[in-house]
C-alpha cells in the first residue's frame, strides 16, 4: 500500500496517509476542515531480490566472487565478512 502526501489548499497543513490504491482520495484537512488535495509524489524505487536478478546474480565480493572483482583476499587474513581466516583460495567465476 502507498503513501500518499496531501496539502490543504486553505490552511496549507501538508501530510502523509497510508492508504490502498483502490480507496477514495480524502477530502478534508484533519488541521482546519477544509478542502484538500493530493499531490503527485516521486514514488518508490523497486528492489528486485532473488535468483534471476543481475543484482543478486553478479554482484562483486571482496573474495573475487562475482563480476569484476579480483582476488583480494589471502589465506593469512579473514575476508568475505568472516571472523576466522579463509581455509581455500578465493574462488573464480
């Protein structure tokens, strides 16, 4: 469900109302009672997750895995967010 922002076009009081897309726009300032409007917002950005996403799929790692990224870990130090030592070489894609 979104959030729309409406502005009371007397008072001027802007806020936000959590509300289904299919619902009625409202109609009154919670503030003054008079008439308000709905404003065209920017909207939300989409976070694609899971398997078939290039996101997901070729995202870098500081241990060489996925796209572009070099082999930057070694066997002496912890890599890959890890709290002991990596037992392998990095593995290559």
């Amino acid at each position: 469900m979104p959030t729309y922002e409406y502005e009371c076009k007397d008072c001027g009081h802007r806020f936000e109302q959590f509300q289904s897309m299919s619902a009625a726009p409202l109609k009154k300032c919670p503030e003054c009672g008079k008439e308000i409007r709905r404003l065209i917002g920017t909207g939300a950005g989409f976070i694609f997750k899971g398997s078939g996403f290039h996101a997901n799929d070729y995202k870098g790692s500081s241990c060489g895995i996925g796209a572009g990224g070099g082999a930057s870990c070694n066997m002496e130090g912890t890599c890959c967010g890890r709290d002991t030592p990596c037992s392998k070489s990095p593995r290559k894609v």
